[in-house]
C-alpha cells in the first residue's frame, strides 16, 4: 500500500512565498532526504481555482509526495522532519496543513 503526504497551503491574502525557492531549494532538500527512504514521486501543484468563479482556490500550493508504505512516511519523518519543516520559514509564513493519505 502506497501512501501519499500532502502539505498543502492555504491561499492566505498578503502572506510570502517564493515560488523559485520552494520549488529548487526547497524540493532539492525533500529529494536528497528522503528519496533513499521510500519516496516513490514528490510533485507540486499550484491552485488556480473552484468551481464557482467567484470563489480563490483554497490553497495557493500542495505537496504531493508519495512513499511505498505508511512506515517508511513515518519513519522519514521522524528522522528529517524537523530539517524539512525548518526550511518552510526560508520560503513562506504560511503554516502548512498536513495529511496523510492511503492510495487507492
């Protein structure tokens, strides 16, 4: 069983992100901490939209990073989460909201 780990940004008004750094600095990091512990694929996508055009989408950028199974996520995390998340500040104040998925 698959799992994926989705760290996902709300589309805050006025808050910082720096698209270059989060996607070369920041991914780089992710990649050489994990890709060796169960990372099978690691993307990002950006909002653009809801259905009602009158409504932002919800959150500005999502993580998605899939691992072989639930304990090599957990196992990665407790060995290089405190590093990763202490990146986040490098490119954003936005707190992250984070789930943990099975794939279907």
């Amino acid at each position: 069983m698959t799992v994926t780990l989705s760290v996902m940004y709300p589309n805050t008004p006025g808050a910082k992100f720096d698209m270059d750094y989060y996607l070369g600095a920041h991914f780089d990091l992710v990649g050489s901490k994990w890709s060796d512990k169960g990372m099978v694929s690691a993307r990002a996508v950006k909002g653009l939209a809801t259905p009602d055009p009158d409504v932002v989408a919800p959150y500005l950028v999502m993580a998605l990073v899939e691992f072989e199974s639930l304990e090599a996520l957990q196992a990665a995390l407790a060995e290089t989460a405190a590093e990763i998340m202490g990146d986040v500040p490098n490119f954003t104040d936005i707190a992250p909201e984070i789930q943990i998925s099975e794939n279907l």
